[in-house]
C-alpha cells in the first residue's frame, strides 16, 4: 500500500487533477499532432522496408567527405546560370509576385551587379516581367543564405566528393550586405572586390596546396565551440590560419587578410555547401523518410524527404523567437528566410547546439537549453554523426538525419538557430533566435511518402 509519494498519475487534461495532491501530471499528446489521418498512414507505412531505406539513405549521407577544391564563378559551377538571365534563391520554390522584401531587393542588387539594368525601378520592372529567370537554388545544387540570391558572376565556394559536387556563395561579412536585401553602391562595390580580388585570390591559394576537407574543419571547430550555423568563430579562425602562409606567398592585398580577419561567418556558407552535398547523397531512396532538405523564403517553409524525390512540402513561416537588437523588435522581423538550415538537415547548427553554449548569449537561453535542444533532436535523428562528436555530450556525435516518422511520433519539431531579418530590404539583421519548423510540412510528407508506397 503508498503510503507517501505520488498518488495519482495523469496523462490527460491537467484540469483533471486540480485540486489532488501529489499528482504527477505527464505532458502527452496523441501523435501526429493529433492528425488521427496521418497517425494511421504512418502506421501502414511498412516497417522493414522503411528501416533498411533509412539505413541505406543516412548511410551515404555520413559516409560524404566533402572537400573545399575551387572557387569559381558561379556560371562555371551551376549549368542553368550559364546561359541567358539567371538568378537563383533560397528556399522552396516562389513566384516574384509573392516574394518578401529581402528576397526582391536581393535580386534587385544581383540584376544590378550582373549589368543586367541601371537603375533600381528598371531592376524591378525586368523581374517582374519575367524577363530575369528566377529558380531556386536546391533545384540546382547550390544553397544560399537569407535571400540565398546567386548570379552568374558571382564568385563562390565549391566543394566536391568524388563526382559529387554542390556550390555556395562567398560569405559578404556583416552590415549592409546582398543577402539582406541590400543593393546601395557600397554593396554593390564590395561584390566587384570578391568577383575581381578575393575570389580569384582564394581559387589561387587552392590550386597551389590540397583541398580544404570541410567535414574535418567543422568537426575540430565543434570541439573548440562552434555549431556551424550561428557560431563560426573557430572555423574561420582554423581555415584563415591554414590559408594565411599561401595567401602571403601569393601576395595578397592587405584587404584580403583583413576581409578574412573581420568575417566571423565566412565559413558559414562553406559549411551549407558541404551538408547541401552530404544531404544530396541520401536523396532518391525510395521508401525513405529521411529529410534531405529544409530550407526558407520569408514566407514558406519547406522541406524535401529521400522517398518523395523533388516534391516540396510547404507551410507558411513566421518570424524567429530570439533576442533584438536594440532598437527593434518582433514587429520588425521578416519571417524566417534562407537556405542554412541545411546545416541542421545534417546535425550542426541547432542540433548540435550543445558543443557551443555560448550560441545561448546570441539567441536567447542558457548553456542548459543548449544541451536541452541537442538531446531533444536525439528523439527525431537516425543516428548520430561519427565525424561530429560534441565533448560537452561525452563525445557523442552530432544528432544526424531527420527522421519524418519520429517527428510525427513525438511531436518533436526541428530546431535552427537563425539571423532575424528586418521585413524590410536593406536594413539588415535585427537580431537571431530559434525557430521551429512546421509541423504542417512533416504531416504533408507523410501524405506523400503514403502515396509513393502505394502500388
């Protein structure tokens, strides 16, 4: 007989146990967010055959050794942009017309920079008469942040493993920057210095020494307190101290070092580009429900999954829960928007927020909520990254490959540090928090994947 201690267990309503001493009340929800539809589809989904798909996808995903080997125009690295008038942008798939204000002024500047127009008003008029193609980038192996615009001339990272091979731009620094939505002269400039100067520079230093293997870079940076999205301190620390001894003997400019010394993120978009490539490799497994894909347009969310092919699964986006700049608020911030979550698709980033408490002080919380998300992405992850082991967690690898089915078991959203943008084009970050993704986007890919099962 209890004689003391909990009396009453209770996993329904908590209005239940109003007024019971001692009861012990258990935060649990019915799956699949309460959709009995999707719960039944996922569970009709065969078992066996789901298990050695997943094996199979995350399987190539961790066995990808990206390497940094170029960096290139982009028109000499991505096909569609090679001929006529290209641009492309982050996110799922979206038409002009229902474009955010970043995303449009980021395409503005491009068309600028290409020579495309002269003026602003005559930039918008040529991308609203559809006279400028605009595709997105994961349709073409690429990613990009924020806005995620990319042109023909613009210089980028591109990292390859074997014949396998995925592009980024070169990361712009922080202030009034393209992928803000920025397009003023001093933009403009500093776009002509990396296609003229630091792009032809770095392509330099790397065909004179071997590949920059970016798996081993992130992976020591983890150790030493990065997370691969938000924090690159230490990356970009290790890859300028590897370059410093090449760039020297090749004489670089002055601006060149102090370029590299001032932009704590520049390995950020190296990082997207190697889990564009690692994540392309789980693609196309059929009977998978591994996430290879998830990315942001300032109005959708999106996500791709290995069993459905190219097939999109979109809800809309909101803002991210963070801390402002002074000055700012929610009511300035644009919704969620760019391509670098795909760093947490792989297992950096949010996921792996535990390796870098110090993330807490940029987007809200403490060290504990940091080890709180790495262990929560645990219950929606395949496995485990082997190249990604995070100390604070005794060595265990990175949370790795999301898993649709336990989103939907568990009722367990990914997490991804992000920048806040100002819904308005060119003023820039405003802060960085945390957002969620959708679960609408999980409860459609289940619908999809139920369909391609079927004979």
């Amino acid at each position: 007989m209890i004689t003391s201690g909990v009396r009453v267990v209770n996993a329904g309503l908590d209005l239940i146990t109003e007024g019971v001493p001692d009861a012990l009340q258990l935060d649990w929800r019915p799956p699949a967010f309460g959709d009995a539809e999707v719960a039944r589809l996922a569970a009709g989904l065969d078992v066996q055959a789901t298990r050695s798909a997943n094996d199979q996808a995350i399987s190539r995903v961790h066995s990808a050794r990206p390497e940094w080997t170029r960096t290139v125009r982009a028109a000499d690295a991505l096909p569609v942009l090679s001929e006529g008038r290209t641009l492309l942008y982050a996110g799922p798939p979206i038409k002009w017309e229902r474009m955010c204000d970043p995303v449009r002024g980021a395409l503005v500047g491009a068309t600028l920079f290409e020579g495309w127009a002269d003026s602003p008003d005559g930039a918008r008029g040529l991308l609203a008469s559809g006279a400028v193609t605009l595709s997105n980038c994961h349709g073409h192996g690429a990613v990009g942040p924020m806005a995620g615009v990319i042109s023909p001339s613009m210089f980028g990272f591109l990292v390859e493993d074997g014949e396998a091979r995925a592009f980024t731009t070169l990361n712009e620094g922080l202030g009034k920057v393209l992928r803000f939505g920025a397009y003023d002269e001093s933009v403009l400039e500093r776009l002509r210095w990396m296609r003229d100067e630091l792009g032809p520079t770095l392509d330099a230093v790397l065909r004179q020494g071997e590949p920059v293997d970016v798996t081993g870079l992130i992976g020591q940076a983890l150790a030493m307190g990065d997370e691969g999205h938000n924090r690159n301190i230490a990356a970009t620390s290790l890859l300028a101290r590897r370059l410093a001894g090449r760039l020297a003997a090749l004489g670089a400019s002055p601006r060149v070092f102090a370029f590299l010394a001032e932009n704590d993120h520049f390995t950020l978009n190296l990082s997207m580009a190697a889990a564009k490539l690692a994540m392309d490799a789980g693609r196309d497994v059929p009977g998978s429900t591994l996430v290879v894909a998830m990315c942001r347009n300032g109005v959708e969310f999106g996500i791709q999954v290995s069993g459905t092919g190219d097939r999109w699964f979109t809800a809309p986006v909101g803002p991210a829960d963070g801390l402002f700049f002074p000055g700012y608020s929610i009511a300035d911030a644009n919704p969620d928007l760019g391509d670098s979550a795909i760093t947490e698709t792989l297992g950096i980033g949010g996921f792996a927020m535990a390796a870098a408490p110090a993330i807490t002080r940029f987007v809200g919380g403490t060290p504990a909520d940091a080890l709180a998300a790495t262990a929560s992405m645990e219950r929606i992850t395949m496995r485990r990254h082997p190249a990604y082991p995070i100390p604070a967690t005794g060595f265990r690898g990175a949370p790795s490959g999301i898993d649709v089915l336990k989103v939907i078991d568990t009722n367990v959203l990914p997490v991804i540090n992000t920048g806040i943008a100002h819904r308005q084009a060119g003023v820039g970050q405003i802060g960085a928090g945390i957002v969620t993704a959708p679960a609408g986007v999980f409860l459609d890919a289940v619908r999809g994947l139920a369909e391609a099962a079927r004979p």
